[in-house]
C-alpha cells in the first residue's frame, strides 16, 4: 500500500512491511516517508493554508460527510484491517469503526458552528461606542502523531477536526499498524480537498522528529506514551503542543454500587484489547464491607474470558501488539509478586499472548500500580473510607480519567471536586469515552484536550475585530 | 409620600393611607394615580425610548450600582419601612433589602453582558459568503405590577433589568404596601436616568388595567396571583406577557434524608412571612418509614416559634397582611378539618393572626390542597414509593417549584427529569431561591422567568444583522 | 390522498378537492378532519407526551435524519406536488425542496445539542455550597397551522424543531395546498416515532380554532397573516403563541452601492412566487443621486422576466394562488394609481395571473405600501438622506426584515442600530433566509422567533436543578 | 519598602534601590528575593491551594472588590508612585490606575461567571442514558512575571484572574518598577486570603529563572520581549505557558479614513509614554491620495506634543526608562538613516530623553520597522492598493494588533479575514485596548491570551463529570 503525500499515493526507497500480531503472518507492505517526502509534504500544506482557510461551512461539512458515508459503506472492510494489523479482537475493530464514523459527523456538524462572540467594549469611558467581535482562525499547519492502539479513531481525531478547523494537517500513524490509516486516505483522496491539505505519512522515529521541530509547523498533536510526549514539548520551538498521554486509571466501587454493573464494567474496562487503552481501567478500590464478595466474583468472570483469534466475532481478548510489550507486562508483574502482591488470576505469558490478570496486595510504588501498565493487569483493593479511595488515585502522577460506583449524591459530588483527572465517571469505568466530550488528562496524563469540538478548538486562534459604532445622522 | 411620575414627585387628587397591618396604626399618606398621571408616564416613557436605548453600558452600570450603594447605606431605614407597611418580621426585611442590594448588583454586571451570537450562514450554498451577528434590543415600554408580600424586591426583580436592558417602565406597587417602592424612587431620582424611564405609580385596579391594555406598552410583567395573572393574559393585546404567579409548592423527604437539615428547612419555608410567599412550603411529603418521627419533631419545632411584634429583632412570626385573608385561611383550613383531615398544630386565629399550622390526612382536592394557601398552612403527609411522591406533586394545576431531601443520586435524577416545575431544589424546600437564578412557573404558576439575566432577555428582542464577506482583492 | 392522524392515514366524512391554481386542474382529492379527528389527535399526543421526551438524542438524530434523507430521494416529486398545488414555479419548488432537506438535517443536529446551563449559586452567603444545572424540557403538545406559500418548508419549520424538542405536533396545513405534507406525512410514518406524536389533518377554519383554543394543547405556532395571527393570541388561554405574520419589507439602495448586484436581487426579492412570499421585497428606496438609472434599468429587467407554466424548467413567474388574491392586488394597485402613483411596469391581471408590477410616486399611507400585498408589486422611491431612508421603513405596523444595499460601514452600523426589523440584510434583499438563522418579526409582524434552534428553544421550557455541594470527609 | 512574602512583609539580605527614571533620584530602598524565600513562597502557595480552591464564589468576588475599592482611595498616591519609579506622564498613570480598578472590578464578576457545560453524551447508543457536566478547576499555582512599563495593570492582569480562578500566584514585578506593585501588596494583605496565595517578589533574572523551571508551578504568565518570552517556553517543563509578548503594530489609513480621527489617534499611538508599550504604533501606512496631506499635519502635530517632568499634569511626554534603551532607539534610528530613511520629525537623544520620531522612506528589513522598537519612533509610507497595505503588516515575524481607518465595509472585513494579528481595530490604532477583551498575540508575538475572563480561562483545567441518567421506578 502506497503512503499518502499531498494528495497523491506514492512509494518511497524504503519498504515496511506490516504483521499481524496474532499469528505474524505478513499482512502487507507499505513504504516510510523520508526527508524529502516530508519536506514536500510540509511545502505543499504551506500552499494549501489559504485555500482550507477560505473553504465554507458547506464545504467542510460535505467532505467531512462524504468521508462518513464511505466508512459506512466499508465498515467491514476496515474493521478487517484493524483487527490484521492491530489484533484487536474484531467485536472491538468494528467499534472502532462505528466511533470514527460519529467523530466524522460530529465534526462535520462541528465546522459549521466555529464559534464567534460578539462583546459590547463599553464597560468604561474609553470603550464608549465600541463593540467587538471575536472569531477564530485555523492555527496553521498541524502535525499529528497517532498510536498503534486505535489505528483509525485516534488518528481520525486528528484529521476530522484539522478539516473542520481549516487546518492542513501531516499524519504519522505509528508503524505497526499503518494499513487502516492510508485506507482512510483512499477515501479522503476521493474527496476535492486541496491537495496539500492531508499527507499520511508513515516514518521512522527520527524523520518524524522533524515534525516535532519544524518551525513551519504551527501545532502539534501527539498521541502516545508520556515519556515521549513530555519530551517533545520541550523540543518543539513556538509551536503549540496537545498531549494525549496515558494513566494509570482508577475506579473507585462504592458501598451503595450496584455491584452487578460495577463488575461488568471493570472487567471490559480492564481487559478490552488486552489493556492496551489510554483510559484502561488498572486499579480498582473497592469498599471493604463488600471486597470479598466482588473479588470473588471477579475472579469467576475473568476465568469466563472467550480468548482466541481476533478475527472471529465471539473473540474477546487475544494477544498483545508484541512480544517486547508481553514479556514487560510479565517483568512488571513479577515484580509485584516479589515484593508480595498476590495473584487473584492469571499471570501467564505466551508469546505475545498475557493472560488477564488480577493482582491484590499491592502497594501505590510498584510499576503494575505506579505507571501505565498498557496491558491486561488490574489490581483489587479494598478501602474504609470514601475520601482515603480518592487519595489513592489522586496519589502519583496521572491524573487522565477515574470511575466511581456509587448511588451517593455526597459521594459523587466529592469526587467531581477532588479527583485530580480529566474525567469522572459515575457508575461506569474511567475507560468510558463517547467521541464528543472533551477528553484528556492533567498531571502527567497530559496537556489540552481532544473530542471534536475541543480538539477544533485548539487548533484555532481567536481574532477580535474591535468597532466604533456611532450614531451619525446622514 | 408623594409618588413618582416620569422623575417627578407629585400629589395627585386621591389620597391613600397606608396602614401598618401588626397594630392598625397609619404609616404614612400617598396618592393614587389617576388616568392623567398614567397617560403622562406613557408618554414620558415614549420620549425616553430612544435616549435609554442609547445609554452605554458602563452609564447602565454606574445608575444602577449608584442605586445599589445608597440601598446599602440605607439598608435599616428600607427594612423598617417594608415591617411597618407588609408586617414582615423585622429579620426577614432586612434579608429583602439584602437581596435587593444583590438584584440590582447583577443587573449592574449583566448590564455589561447582553450577549450577542456570531452565526455562520453558508450552511448552504445559497449562504456563501454569508455570516450573521445577533443582536438583542429593547422590548420598548414595560409595564411592572408588584405584590405586598415583597414590597421591595418583587417591584426590583422589574425595575432593575429594564434598567439594565434600555426599556423604560411604568410599576405599579400594591396599593397596601406603596411606600418602599416610593423610597426606592427617591434614589433613582438621584441618578441621571432620562427622566421619562421610571414611574412608580400606585393605582387602583381600573386604572391599573389600562397598563394591561394600553398598545404602547410592549411588556406586562405581572407578579401576583394567578387569578389575575391569566385574565391579564387574555386582554393583553399584541403585548409580551411575562406571569409569575403562585403556587402550592411541595416537598419531599426522602428516606436517605438528613433528618435534621429536612426540619429545620420546612419549619422556615413553611412559616417565614406567614406563608405569604410565592414559593411557601405548602406540602410535605415525608417517607413512611420516617413518618412518625418527622411529624413528632416537627410538631415540637412549630411550638417553639416566637410570634410577635415584627419590629422586634427577635420576632419570627407575625400576622398575616390583613384580616381578611386571615379569615379566607382560617375557612380553608376548616373546610379540611371538616373533611376528615387532622390538626398537629395551630388552627387558631385572632384578628389578622393566624397560627403556624400543621395538618395532616389530608385529600389533594382540598382547598389547602390544591389551591395556594398564601398564609402559615402546611400538610404533611406519608408516601410509600418515590414514583407516588412525584405524582403527588405533580398532580394539580400549578408547578414552580419543588424541594426534595435526598442523598440518593437516583432519586435526584428521577425528581429533575419528572417534576412539572421551574426548579427542583434539592437538599432545600421549594422556597429557595436566589436572585439571579431562572426563577418562574410552568402550568398555572406562570410564563416566562425572572432571575435577573433571565428577566433583562425577556425584555429584549434579538435582531440579526446579515453580511455578505467577499475576499475583494483591492 | 388520506390525511394522516396519530400515525395512521385515514379517510373522512368531508371529501376535499386540491385543483392546480395555473390550469384549474384537479391535483388530487383529500379530506378535511373534523372535530372528532381532531379528539383523537390531541389525545394521541397526550399519551406520547411521555414516550417523546425520553427519547434520546440519538434516536431523535436517527428519525430526523431518516426523513432527510428520504426527501433527497424524493426531491423531484416533491417539487412537482409543490408546483402542482401552489403555482410555484418549479424552480422555486425544487429550491424549497432542497431548504426542507437543510431543515431536517440542522433539526437532526440540533436534537444532540439541546441547551443545558451550569450555573454557580454561591454568589451570596444565602447561597454558599449551591450550584445549578439548568435544563431544557419539551412545553407539552404543539399546534402547528402552516400557510399555502411554501406548502413543505414552512410546515417543516414547525414538525422538525418539534421532533428535536421531543413535542407532539399537530399541523394543520393550508386547505388550498394540503397535499405536499401529507406526504411528507408518508415519509414520516416509515419511522418508528411514536404513533400519537404526528398528526397532518387539513381542516376548516372552524374545526381548526380548537386548536387555538384547546387548553390541552401548550403551544400555538402560527405562520399566515397578521389579522388573523393577533386573533389567535387573544384566544389562545393559558398557551403560548408563537406567530410569524407577514409585512412590507423594503430595502434601501445607499449610494456606495454595487447597483448590479442590488438590481438583480430586487428583482428576485419583488416577483419570485407572484410575491406570495412572507419577507416579499415590496418598497425599494434609492439614494436620489441613482434613483434614475435603477428605475430605468429595474424597468427593463421586469420586462424580461419569463413567464408561464410553472411546471417548466425555465419559467420564472406564473399565476398567483387564486383569482380572489389577484383581484384584490388589482385593487390595491388601481387605488394607488387614483390617489396619484405612476405605473413604471406591469398592472395588468388575467385571472388569477397578475403582471410584474412597479409603482413610484406612492405614499406611505396607500395601501400597497402600508399594507402586506402578497403579491407581484414592489414600489420605487427616491431618498435624500439616509436617515430619512431608515426612517419610512421604520414608518408603519410591520417589522419583519429590511434590506440595505451600501458599502459604508456608518450606514450598516446605523442601519442595524435603528431599522425596527427582525434581520437586517446587508447587501441584498429582505428575502433573504438560510433556515438556521433566527428568523420572525416584531411589531405587527409577530412574535417569536423560527430558524431550528430558535423553534426547538420556543418549544421547550427550562427547569433548573439546585443541589447543595458539601465537602463531607468521609 | 519591604517585600511581600506569603501574606507577610519581609526584608531580604539583598537591598535594592529604585531611581527615577526623570531625574535620577532616589524613590524608594526594596529587597530582592533570594532562593531562601521563593522557597517558602512556592511551599506556602502549595499549602493554599485547597483553601484557594474552595473559596466561594461571594468570597472571591467580596476579596477583590475590596482591593478594587481601596485602588480607588488611593487612586493619585497609585498614579505619583507610577510616575516615580517608571517616568510614566501622570496623566497616563491616573488612567492606568483607573484600567486597574476596572481589571479588578471585571475579575470580581467573572469570580461569580466561571463557566460550566451541560452535555448530553446519548449521541450514539453506547451513550445511551448518559449526560456530561463541564465544570474548571484551578490550574495550580501561577507564577507570573510582569514588566517595567505598565507597573500596576500589567501586574493585576495576571494577579487578579489568578484570585477569581482560585489559583495561589507568585509575582515578579520588574526590579526597576517593583514599589507600586509592593504598594498593592499592602491592600492585599488587609484581606483575608490564605496566607500563601499571593507573594511579590522582587528578584534578580537567576532567581526568577526558578519560577519557569519548578515543577511544583502548573503555570507561567510572562509579559515581556519576544527573545525572553520564548527561551522561557523551551525550558518550562510541564507546565503550561502564557507568553504576551510584543510586536511592530501596524496602522492602515485608508482612503476612506476620517483624516482628523486618524491622526489624533495615531499621534497619541505612536508617542504615549515615549511609544514603551507592547500595542505601540510602530509603522503607519496610508493610502497613496491622501499620504502627503497625512504626512504634513502628523509632522505639525508631532511638533506640539508637551514634553517635560511627567509629574506635572499637563505633560504628555518624558523620558524613557533609561538611557541604554535611548541610546539603542537612537542606534536604530541612525541604522534607518544610514540605509535612505528620511527623517521626517525628531531623531535627536539627551541623556535618556529620546524625541518623538517620524520617519519615512523606510524598508521593510530596517530595525526600526522588523523589530520592537519600544521607544517613540514611528515610520510613515504610502501604500497603493489595500491588499498591498495587509501584506505589509503580515510581512515579518509578528502579529498582535494591527488598527485600520476606513469606512469601507469590504476593506474591514478584508482586514479582519487576512491581518495576521490577535487584534483588528477599524478606525483606532493598535494601541486600543480595554481590560474585558481577549489580548493576546500570534506567531512571535505571544501565545494564548489574557483580558480578564481569558486569562482565568487560562489558569484553570476543564473537568468532566459522566453520569448515568435512568428512569428507575421506585
């Protein structure tokens, strides 16, 4: 599959071949884009800047449907590709699909509600007959920089709102998982956006520094681990900088929870695509009065978990992206047996297959709790009081989403006030996400926030347009 | 005191004493308009409309912070004045004048703020190029009619935003409690306001329904009982009409109630002002489980409150604004008893007194019941399901507020969701409010809403201002 | 054609023939609903009250959309039963096709994007510890009574915001033009709305008054003409009334103008429909120092407007709706030419066909100035001032939109500020609409305002949750 | 004058003096703050920041117009220790200090305006049932960092958001203007916020430097130069930064322009203050027809313009800050000289007194033209065509505010689409300014933006709280 610069599908002198992480079967072969593929690239969205900034509201909303409608149209197809390159079990791919469809149309609706303000300017003596009006600007040229997690809606969350915005845009998905990405921009070539506006660009990590860098590059947009994404703030010149870094995400289960919904969801939260989720569910506190009965529960249903292929409709968990990942997770459980946490389930490694696994015993320093485990671990802790369950997962350097389960108006109150992350879910895991709401995480989980309105937003500069208004006769 | 006619004081051929409702005694002499006096203020008013549609923001803001700072200074006199003519206790009048002070504060800021929408309007190709800035203006004349039972900030929850929105106003106070509005008029004859913009004109009742009726006004705001309120609508001509009426506002305690905070409450809601209050405690709706102990206590509470003179500072209760209603209330409450309902406290009256109340076995077709009792009356009553309590509530013509004690998030949620009323006060009885929240009627208690910035928007009407933007090269 | 009630299409004891205004053909026959129809519609909707407000976005998104697409599909027939039934020539048809489809899809968006308001109550010590959250609820069952002029969009204006809202509607479309929605009607019952919360029941006069003074019914939204409309809100009971009358819209040509483009949008605005068009241009003022060259190149442009079936592509002007209408025109015109106005163009009728008409030399008091005339006749005047100009629009009962043609920004400035319309267009005619801009008049020309969002927003009440936030340790 | 230290005044081991920038005398003996008490600073604003946090919004408003109304006493003591430490004209001081009684009086209000969103999230069905609600939280502390040549309002645009935001702040006024920031300490500390809140704190650059580096500071807010501004931004961290930064403001007089307005508004844009201000009007562009007219009256004028002692009330020019930056305005200007610019006015330096100058016959490349000038030079050229004018403005590295005289209706809205700036200002120059607006530059002029309600946007972090809305019966 040819690599997508500018408009245009082409290959370049070197060739990257794609496996799946099931089987390692090859599932094909693209190309990365060099220095000079992106050096064009970065030329022609130069070029391209005043004609997106000029497209009208229509316009923007009929490209950002039509690219809808056609992944509509292939749901499967793409779906498909997701769970090759990706081994997302494919009940998850199609989901994946179906939200990047709603991220296109709410995007769509989004390009033609850019917000304006109108403001009177005569608060004082020196404003008298002023009245001002603010718009908003697309920022320039955006870099986005997506994971092989969601191959298609995290880099759609880029590329949906950079139309909507205005903004020409350069993509790099990340390598492992390229395919659905330069599918989306088979589609996206279908549609009379100008050429430069989208170039989809496959790298190494050295040549994609160079987005980073750029100072053409108004605006970059990075999805991935915190270590990298901390490093590239401080490397990235005048150009503004979002992050969608990661977490160790907690949920809090509650005395008054309905416990039935509360283990359902912590078990999709913590072992949907084996963990490897921004917002997986990691540590679960769960009150004291009724731990017992909810880990021994637990501990019944994820012995129930279907595991096998990803690409058969009843499979619910598979392996890993690679075996590197799998042996860490397993290194990172070891750890906190050895330093006596106890394993309420699985624990086993195979290949780039880890089992689902439930630790207990746990202490806030070890890795499984302390950093993002990216993996299907999830640890069950009991807690006395409400405000000691908000500590823990305030306690460490995250702070991106958390859930409570609770039918306690105090509690939830308190919780919204004192939960240092991003977002608070009641009666549902921290892993829930619908593609609209703002979503992103303070701390070290990150820095502004994505859901297309949001994300339009920061690739946007207001304007203010200052008038005299007089009331001349003539 | 004379009245206050287009920025003039002046006597007019009716005199009009006013009595102090607690002893009988004379407060003070006005007038009473005639229809001379109204057809000059409406045409005063006329001349006005342009130089207050004018005046810029920062002149709206200092008129009405002037007014706010003299009411400051003059907090105990107003207080004192609103106790002699209402018979308000003396603590709840200097509460009154407080919320005034905060009335006009917000007009003040919002003032500042009308607000003011950017709208893309190429939606559409026959758009192209198009884009829309919406606008508010004044209404043009409004008409405010005020009740007793707050003589100073009812009359304010009108004048303030017509100030604050350019619209020029004619208030007519209750004929039995003129002389607040009429010291409020002597501060705004301070200020340099155009002098057509505000008259304060006591009236009665045929005159005063020429401001009903009279095509130049372009707003009624009517505060005041439903009876009238509705008739007005119907003879309103092609005029706005903006209704806050009364209601027979319920409570429900809930089982997960705090106990304590729930007594305390509905003893105030309940008794304040001898329930002549828009949003009295009229129904109490308690979970059978708590049911007894709740009446128990409750009971306890009402014999402990101090009735007496209200210019005392430590009087809580006092009589009612006449005679007259005192005997309607005393009737009312008879018919119930007759009808099979039970006594837990009061029933006694004595001239213009009537006793803290409390009845219990009530039916909802008794007057006590489904009309607004206006005066120190409430029933308590047991509920078995949350669903039966709601329908109680709902159940007959009025809805402008309700308050629920609850610490269940369900029972939160279902009560927003399905309570026919303005406002859903949780952890609070009905008669919370503050000025600068939504505050209005749904079904009989109303149309429309206060709430300072809510009132200035139903005195404006937007207008929309549609450009074509070309890139003319020049 | 059956008329559709509470989801079904049934058939009457009152047989109703539709005939075609250019050849008096007959188009189709319906039926009239009576009184017991229309029992069994507002009962209907009462009982999907319920079902309509839990709807949730997503589903109001799905059915909305549905009918959306559906038109698109249909767009040609549409049109030609527009035509058929109206006179309109096609043309026109098609675009009020493609207007309605606009409707439908800001209606879909609009449905997810249902105003909720966050609100800090702690502005005061009284309110310490409390917030808001205010939310937006369907009124109850709306009445919908559409005009003949624009057969679908107009009644599309009333049902889509109805959908999103989640209100019951009852239309009661024009007897002379029924036709197009009932099947609309039919696209409406593929979707799995409730059964009870459409009904399309053509009706006489009498019948249809219930509507007006049902007091089941919480929502009157009346589109037709002014006499008729202020009736109604004097009937209307405890309801609110929303009206979009007609006027006398009239533009003003400043000398800075681009004369090309005002002569060829005047010409649009004066004779697209015969007029028959609420925001139809009928007074045009030129600054004096071009008054000559418009009238005599506006003149030569009427002569050239191609008339004829409007069932043809290329026909741009055809019949007015019945004889009755173009006599009365003739009328109004032949008055305005005995009190000393100078026919520039047009004058002649032939039945119901009235010829594009231009007077000059006319007083504001003639009745083709101060009256709607809904018809093909436009007035030309000379100005001197601009002040002068804004001041004969201002002139008169109406106030729906006005046009201003300048490139002087003191001019738009002024013009916005003072012209006493609903929308004021800069640089084309006072017909201009896109159907998301918030579109109705004041004065006589109504009250309220349409354009999706604004509809949806007249259609819901606010109810505001207060809740108490505590920081309990626990 | 001692340094104000977490609520306490102290003195330091580091004595520094502060001269008057007129005639070199001595206004006051400060202190420096050394690593000892900005360590103490940072931990007593970390021990804040609950208390800041759950201040009410009465609390947060009552605290800053208490400061608001004591500004107002002390208005002239404000305005003469202005003009002492920085040779500000006091005329310009009083309005200074009167801009800063509005900045606090703006943040009061917007203390009680802090915005909250209502979400449905029931879009697609995985949302089924649920709602969102957006509250801001308090970022965490603030470090800001103010200059010399606005020593009081430069200051409250970062210290009164940060008190409306609840976040605790650590200022670094200017060494050489540190005493009427140190003045404003003292009404603070009559209030009762926390201790650690707010602290001002002189200090040398190697000091300061900390506040950009600690990681225990969630915020930096730097107004100063561009080279400063953004090495600060490579070396900040985590944290998020706000730079405003200066520029080479542009004026556009068009052809349309009121002559006499453009002038008087030019001349005081160009030499307020000795032209130290970041909006200063650096280059004037006017159109070709009226340029040498233009050209001629500005020369008179500039010839007018009072300069003397800037304590005298009639005086409206003085010297610069100090006699470096004279000398380097001076060097630039002979560098224009040198390369063909004519002297059109002024271009004579004593001591640090630099005259108001006019230069013409620039290039684009020349110091005084591609960078900040900071001093009271002002270049003047023709331009042809109005694109031509735009593209002379966008041309180089910065971008705040750019001011156009016309009354053009498609130059204005050609200006606002095309000027590469944070500020358009028709018919005044880029030096207007009022405290409510949105301020702020792009490209090397800055990032984000303050003007009240913007810059507490800036210093706190959106929060979303998910619930699950269900309809239990119960």
């Amino acid at each position: 599959m040819d690599i997508f610069l500018a408009g245009r599908f082409v290959k370049t002198a070197t060739e990257h071949k794609v496996f799946n992480p099931y089987d390692g079967s090859l599932v094909d072969t693209t190309f990365l884009a060099g220095t000079a593929e992106l050096e064009e690239a970065i030329e022609a969205a130069r070029e391209a800047l005043g004609s997106m900034r000029e497209l009208s509201s229509w316009k923007r909303y009929e490209v950002l449907m039509y690219i809808r409608n056609r992944l509509l149209e292939l749901r499967d197809e793409f779906a498909r590709t997701i769970t090759a390159e990706s081994g997302k079990p494919l009940r998850y791919a199609l989901g994946e699909v179906d939200r990047s469809i709603q991220t296109f149309t709410v995007a769509a609706e989004e390009a033609k509600r850019l917000p304006g303000e109108y403001l009177s300017l005569d608060w004082t003596p020196a404003g008298e007959g002023k009245e001002g009006i603010v718009r908003y600007f697309p920022v320039g040229i955006v870099a986005g920089i997506a994971p092989f997690n969601f191959p298609l809606n995290l880099a759609v969350h880029k590329i949906a709102p950079a139309i909507a915005a205005g903004c020409p845009i350069i993509l790099k998905p990340s390598s492992t998982t390229p395919l659905t990405t330069l599918k989306l921009a088979a589609i996206i070539s279908e549609t009379n956006l100008p050429a430069g506006s989208i170039s989809i660009l496959p790298m190494d990590r050295t040549t994609g520094n160079s987005l980073v860098t750029d100072p053409r590059i108004a605006l970059l947009s990075f999805t991935g681990s915190p270590e990298v994404g901390w490093k590239m703030k401080a490397a990235a010149g005048k150009k503004k900088v979002l992050l969608e870094l990661g977490g160790n995400a907690g949920v809090i289960v509650g005395k008054s929870a309905d416990l039935q919904l509360a283990l359902e969801k912590c078990l999709s939260g913590a072992f949907s695509y084996s963990g490897q989720v921004c917002i997986h569910t990691q540590r679960i506190f769960v009150h004291k009065d009724i731990f017992y009965e909810f880990s021994y529960r637990f501990a019944a249903m994820v012995n129930q978990i279907r595991s096998g292929d990803p690409a058969l409709d009843d499979t619910a968990f598979s392996s890993m992206i690679d075996e590197a990942n799998a042996i860490r997770v397993e290194n990172w459980v070891n750890e906190a047996l050895a330093g006596g946490a106890r394993l309420v389930s699985g624990g086993r490694r195979q290949g780039s297959w880890y089992a689902p696994t439930v630790l207990t015993n746990t202490r806030d320093e070890m890795l499984v709790c302390s950093r993002e485990v990216f993996g299907p671990v999830v640890t069950l802790e009991p807690f006395d009081g409400f405000t000691e369950a908000v500590q823990r997962i305030n306690n460490g350097r995250f702070g991106l989403q958390a859930g409570v389960f609770t039918n306690d108006i105090q509690e939830m109150d308190f919780a919204f006030a004192n939960l240092e992350v991003g977002g608070v879910i009641i009666n549902d895991v921290p892993t829930f996400r619908v593609d609209h709401m703002p979503y992103g995480g303070i701390k070290d989980s990150g820095l502004g926030r994505e859901g297309v309105k949001y994300a339009i937003m920061e690739m946007m500069e207001p304007r203010i347009l200052v008038k005299q208004r007089t009331n001349r006769q003539f």
